[in-house]
C-alpha cells in the first residue's frame, strides 16, 4: 500500500506530514497495529528520474516513535484541510540535522510503517522547496 501527497517547504526549514492512513485491508491503521516506523528524506534529480534520487545525509532510515507519528484517535490538525474527518498520521521532519537545503529542488519523504502483521505500508510525501 502506497500513498503520496505534495506540498511546499522553506529553504532550511521543517515539514509537518500528515495523512489518512489505511492497511491492506482498506481500515483506517491505528498504533496497535504498527510495530515500527522508519523515514528517508531523498534529494531528486532535475528533472526528478525515479532512478535518481539521493539520500539526504541525517535523514536515512531515521526510526520514529510510534506513538509519535500516529495519534491515539483521528485528529483534526489546524493544518489539515482534507476533510472535517481528520487524519491519523502526522509527523513533523526535526532539522537538528538540515534536511531541505537545496532551493528550488524536490525532495520524497518516503515513511515505512512496519506492521505487527503483513506487509509494510508506505506514505511518500512529495515536498518543492521555495526560493
């Protein structure tokens, strides 16, 4: 299972990703059913070649707490302008190590959940950084 969303980010600055998640079996996932989470934040190619993207440095593999990344319930974020149901994943990328450096670029925040069973999930964030 795979989804992406796209939005804009400031040179040197953080982003807050946040979806609707569902597992294989098309339910809305909660914490109980993931067992870990993992993020890698690639740098793409201009023009972007799903073949060439590079793994910004920091940001490989970078494991996230469960219980940080996915709320107890479904929320409605002040961010979040989807829908009035809200979402169940929301995870703000921490630059104590500088993520989104390149003006102008395109960078995926690929997210794996691991599930307590089946197979992983993944979200891909699509982020443009801004002038």
């Amino acid at each position: 299972m795979a989804i992406q969303a796209q939005g804009t980010v400031s040179v040197n600055g953080t982003l807050t990703n946040m979806a609707r998640l569902v597992g294989h079996t098309g339910e809305t996932i909660t914490r109980a059913d993931i067992s870990s989470i993992a993020y890698t934040i690639y740098l793409l190619d201009s023009p972007p070649s799903r073949a060439e993207r590079t793994a910004v440095t920091g940001h490989e593999a970078v494991a996230v707490a469960v219980a940080d990344a996915i709320p107890a319930e479904i929320t409605v974020p002040d961010a979040w302008t989807q829908d009035t149901t809200g979402c169940n994943f929301v995870h703000t990328i921490p630059i104590d190590t500088a993520a989104f450096t390149r003006p102008l670029s395109q960078y995926v925040i690929d997210y794996t959940l691991t599930p307590v069973s089946g197979q992983p999930i993944v979200a891909s964030f699509l982020a443009r950084t801004l002038h």
